[in-house]
C-alpha cells in the first residue's frame, strides 16, 4: 500500500486533463527510460516558467523527480502542488510515500494525515499514516488511521493483522483478542487463496538490547510439532536465529504441551521452561527477552 499515486484522488479527477497530467501520463508509460524522464522534467518546467501557480505542473514533476532518485525534491513538489490546489490528496500522499521511504516516518504521517482529511475514503492514505504512526511508536493515533483503514476494507488481511500489533503494543488485551480473531477468521474464510497460504503472521516486534525482534504467531498449531509463537531475532540485516513457544504431540501427551526453545547458529535446544496451559503473551515476552539478552 505505498505505491505512487499517477491520477488524483477527490474533484480534480473530474476534470479535462491539463497539459501537465498528460505529460506525466506519457513519462509514467515511459518511466525506466531516463531519457524520457528527463525530457518530461524540461517540459514540466517550461510549464511553470509559463504559470508558477500551476497545481498540475508541480504534482507531476514531484512524480517525476521520485522516480528520477531527488526524493528531497519530489517532496518539495508534492507540498507546493497541495499549497495550489488543496484537492490534490495524492499530492501530500505521494509526499508521504517518498518521506516514508526516506526513512521520516514523522513527516510522512503528517502528509497521510493531509490526505486522509481531503480524502477520507483513501484507504492507503489511512493504512501509510498508520504505519507512520506505528515507526514513531504513536500506537494510539496508529491504531486510529488502521481502524478507519479497516471500515473502509472490512476484509483486508494486512490491515486487520497490523491492527493486532498495535493492540499489542498498546497492551490492551481484549482488544488483541478481537483483533486476532479477525485475522483468524479471514485466514480460515479461505476467501483469498494467496491468504490462506500464509503459515504464521507478525503479532508483534519489539527491541531487546541491541537486537530487533520480530514475534510470528502460527495459525495452524495441531501437528506434530510446531512453533506457537516464534521471536525471530535479527542484528541489522542479519538473522540469528528465534526463541520459539514450541508445541509437540510428545509434550502433549506428557502433559505440558508448551515449551521454550531456542534456535542459534543451526542447532536446536529445549530449555526447561514448560506450561501446562498457553502462557499469557505479556508474561512470555519478558521471559523470552531475557533469554534472548542471556543467549544472543
């Protein structure tokens, strides 16, 4: 849901298009040529030598110059088209997009937030400033943007499991309970079959230390053995390995069927830490931190 937005969103799509859109329309059909890229920037510039205050002139050279690597530019862009025409949603959104990937989050959030307010039914718009929100640690306004996202797309896999990590981190548990039931339940529904592919989904993602971790719930836990929660811990780009809440039939028909293990460097071991019923996540995740500080 972070892709570029070519036309507008809101009023001005209505409209004949202007010299501008069409120029960027021909870029776009000819965006990997840097010679056509170019080109359409010295056309986008005679255009507001001829008039600065042209909102379609300034969008698209905003388009054009994220594609051609002067993001700072491209932003610069974007916010002067919206400062024109305020009915550009895509303007502070596409702006968005290229802080987002700038690594701003805090920027970007601001010009999600500005399109969602022109356009309250731009559900990537709602998902992106929830995600921005969510990077900043702002879990109550992320929340907030993913629930408007997920009245507009009722069924939308990737908004009901980010919904899930944001109740997580904001530790409010019943809510966690709803929301995971979505994501269960749209799993289950079999209705998209690329879903129903999926083995386990993020619940969570914490730092420990100097190490990121990323929290896999499985969905289907009923085989021989399998990982009910998985912390995969990374170092960077690295991936070291996982603290893992395991299940088997062995340690079911022992009467203790959740185990802690750890897998690091290719090998697996069981620690001594059993539960004869599911431990509650918020007393497992210090538990699992630790062991992560002591073992990685």
């Amino acid at each position: 849901m972070v892709a570029l937005a070519i036309a507008f969103e809101g009023p001005a799509a209505a409209e004949p298009k202007s010299e501008a859109i069409e120029i960027l329309e021909r870029a776009s059909a000819n965006e990997k040529s840097q010679a056509a890229l170019a080109n359409a920037l010295v056309e986008l510039d005679a255009l507001i030598v001829k008039n600065a205050k042209d909102a379609d002139a300034h969008y698209a050279r905003g388009w054009v110059l994220s594609r051609t690597g002067k993001h700072e530019d491209a932003v610069v862009a974007y916010d002067r088209a919206f400062e024109l025409d305020a009915r550009l949603s895509d303007a502070p959104y596409n702006a968005g997009v290229v802080l987002g990937r700038l690594g701003n989050s805090k920027e970007a959030a601001i010009r999600f937030d500005r399109a969602l307010k022109v356009a309250p039914k731009h559900v990537d718009a709602a998902y992106n400033a929830g995600q921005s929100y969510y990077d900043t640690n702002d879990f109550t306004k992320a929340v907030a943007r993913w629930t408007i996202a997920a009245k507009l797309q009722p069924d939308d896999f990737q908004i009901a499991k980010k919904l899930v990590q944001a109740y997580v981190a904001l530790g409010k548990a019943s809510d966690v309970k709803q929301a995971r039931q979505k994501v269960f339940a749209l799993w289950k529904s079999g209705k998209d079959p690329e879903v129903k592919k999926e083995k386990s989904y993020v619940y969570d993602q914490f730092v420990a230390g100097k190490y990121q971790v990323y929290v896999y719930e499985a969905f289907d836990t009923s085989g021989d053995a399998a990982y009910v929660y998985q912390f995969k811990v990374t170092l960077g780009a690295r991936s070291l390995g996982s603290v893992n809440l395991e299940t088997s039939a062995a340690s079911r028909k022992q009467g203790v069927p959740f185990v802690l293990g750890v897998d690091k460097d290719g090998e697996h071991a069981t620690l001594d830490d059993t539960w004869k019923k599911l431990p509650d996540y918020q007393l497992l995740k210090p538990l699992v931190t630790k062991v992560i500080e002591t073992r990685f």
